[in-house]
C-alpha cells in the first residue's frame, strides 16, 4: 500500500491522517489493554477504576474515523486499491473499539479482584496468557502500521496457542472451585477476564486478517488458513 | 431511505440487491440462533451438531456481500445517502456475522450439555433470557429490513432486561455449583452459553445503531442514550 501517490496533495493528505488517526487508536488501545491487565495481575484497584472511566476516548475516535472515512469516500471516489484501504480501516476501528470494551471489561473485574485475596495458584498461567495477547495485539497493530503480510499471518498463528492457554487455565480454576466453593465468585470474575483477553486476541487476529485483504486484495476471512499458513511457515509444527 | 430513486435502472438494481442479501444473510442468522438455542434448552445433540458444522454458509455470505458493497461504491461512486447504507451495511454484516460465531458457540457447549443430565433449577432462568435475546434479533432485523427508527430504538431501550436476566442467572449458577463441586463443570458450559446469549443481545443492539445512523445521519454510538430514549418513551419506567 503506497498512500501518497495521488496528484492531489490534498487527497494524500486526507489518506495519510486517516491511517495516523487510526494508528493513535491503536496506540490508545493498547495502552488501555497494557493496564487493564496491570490492574489484574498486581491487583491494583485505582489503576482498574482509571481504565474503566476512560473508554469514552477511544469511543470518540471510532466515531470520527468513521465519519472522516465516509467523507473521504464522497468527496474523492476512491479507485479500488484506496477503496480497500477506507473499508478496512472502518473494520479495523470496529475491532479496536471492541479490544476497549473488553479492557474496560477487565478493569471492572479487576476492581472487585483487588478487594479479595489473590488465586496465587494461577498467577503464572495468567500472566502467560497475558503477555500471548498483548504481544498479540501489538503485532497486529505493527502489521497494521507497516501493512507488513507476513508478519500478519505470523500473528494469525499464534492464536492457537492463545486457545491452549485459556483451556489450561480453566481447568486450573475448575480445580480451585472444586477445593472450596467459597473460591467460586472470585474464581468466576478471573475465568471472565480471561474470556476478555481471548476475545482480544480474536480482534488482533481480525485486523490481520484486513491487513491481508488490504494488500493483497484478497479474503482469507473464514478461508481454511492451514493452508496458507503451512505454505509460510513450513518449519512449524503447532497446528 | 429509499432506494429506488436512481436514474440508473442498474444502481437501483444493485442496491435492491445489496439490501435482498443482507435480509438473507440475517434471516439465516436467525435461524442458526434460534436453533442452537432450541438444542441447548431441548437438550438435542443432534440439532446442536448441525448449527454446529454450518457456520460456513454465514461466512461465505458475509465475504460476497463485503465484495458487492466494495464494488458498488468504486463503480457507482455514490453519493452521501447511499454511501451511508452501504457502510451500514458493511458494519452490519460484520455483527450477523458474530452472532453466528456465537450460535455456533452455545452449540458447541449444547453437545456437551445433552449428554449431562439437565440443571432443571435453572431452565426457566434460560428459557426467560433466551426468549429476550432472539426477539431483540428478530426486530433488530425487522429495524432494518423496514429501517424502522423508533423500534430500533425500542430494541436498544430492552438491552439493560438483558442485563439483568444474565445477572439472575449467574447468581443461580453460583448457588449451583457451591452446593455440590460436581455441578461446576457443567454450570460452567451453561454461563458460557449465557454470555453467548448477552453478546448476541449486544450485536442487535449495534445492527439497531446502524439504523438510526443510516436513516438520521446520525451517530449515536456510544452516546448517553437514556436522553434519546426519555424522549422517545417518556411513559416507559424502565431504566
């Protein structure tokens, strides 16, 4: 994708402040998933009650990309490449948006979370699972940035491993109810942020999946990406 | 929004057709959610395998109408009013789409839940909150087919029932599974089927937003909507 290749001046511009807003979104997101999940693991009440006041600003920029694209649209009549690059930034904001309410999410968990007792028994598997995600998303928005293919299908792998994860530490929390049922409500509202980080890990791998669409102009969504994935990586044995 | 007006006989054609699909695509939606909500309730294996396996025929839908929206627009380069249905629609094929990735989840658990004996304490708790969520997909759907503004804004005024029917029943199952450990398990798969429930009951709210958008121009994700709605239902004293 070359933005800037436009006679008018003007129109490169209104492309080129498209993909910077959206890249500030990203990096608003980001952070706003780094300390959901800070808040969680160090039990950090007041940084939990800080993020989930603040998802109003990411709610903001999803509304005005999404206006600023659909004026982009009616005033230059984009050629198909520039067209693709305007629909997948309003899919892309969608699932930014979307990785805020699950931050948010988190942090409403983790405010309650920090009141109680820590699970030290799945600390690591939390913590495991956490870094899979966020690096996950940081991938994804660095394959956004760079509109880098083979860094979005590397990332499109590794959600494997985030579904191996999640399962681990289910049954760990399982086990722990079984111990004691008074462990139950905690053990519940730690299972919910962990659905919410595999739901972030979902979006990261939906922008990937635009990514491809943008620059190769073709679909992989719901495509059988074995496929695809053993052809780029052959050396690699995950499933 | 009417479609229709163009001096084109084609334009008009393309956006008829545009419209005709995306009613097919939500009537298949809702036929998927219905169904794997019958096999959770009814506790019918077979019925859960077949919404199960056939998520494909959402997805392949969701790829073709992308590629239809993309193409009118580089061809017909339309102005603001059909611009706006076809970023609609583009938006709102993307939640028919998770409401599918969600029906296929709860009938995934469904296969799981059949072979159990039934959690009878808690069927018409499930019953109730299943009940709430596919109307709002039905007249979600009926919003836009009509592009009915004030039922769309009708549906949005039901997602906090939703609310509250999820909370009911996650107090339900905690009792559940503290009075025996055994139970945890499969209570688990039963408020994983639930949250599945509250996220479809979200995405109708969404396709409802899009309404509003594509038929005021006007934006009002993530606004205060207890304003809108007063205005709306001044009689109604549901929060």
């Amino acid at each position: 994708m070359e933005i800037g290749h436009h006679i008018s001046q003007r129109y490169n511009q209104e492309l080129e402040d498209i993909r910077t807003r959206v890249l500030k979104m990203g990096a608003l997101v980001e952070s706003q998933a780094e300390e959901a999940v800070k808040a969680l693991l160090e039990r950090d009440g007041k940084l939990a009650k800080k993020v989930a006041s603040s998802d109003y600003k990411i709610n903001r920029l999803e509304v005005e990309i999404d206006e600023e694209c659909t004026q982009v649209i009616a005033r230059r009549q984009p050629a198909a490449s520039d067209l693709r690059l305007v629909i997948a930034v309003v899919k892309v904001i969608t699932d930014l948006e979307r990785i805020g309410d699950e931050a948010e999410k988190i942090a409403t968990y983790s405010i309650k979370l920090a009141k109680k007792p820590p699970i030290s028994a799945m600390h690591s598997t939390l913590l495991h699972l956490s870094e899979l995600v966020l690096s996950m998303l940081h991938d994804a928005l660095d394959s956004f940035a760079r509109m880098d293919t083979d860094k979005a299908l590397e990332v499109i792998s590794r959600g494997s491993n985030i579904n191996r994860e999640f399962d681990d530490l289910s049954r760990l929390l399982i086990t722990y109810m079984m111990e004691d049922s008074h462990n139950i409500k905690r053990a519940l509202r730690v299972i919910w942020c962990a659905r919410s980080l595999e739901r972030i890990g979902e979006h990261s791998r939906n922008i990937c999946e635009y990514v491809i669409f943008l620059v190769k102009g073709k679909d992989i969504r719901h495509t059988d990406l074995q496929e695809i994935l053993a052809e780029h990586f052959p050396d690699d044995d995950s499933d």
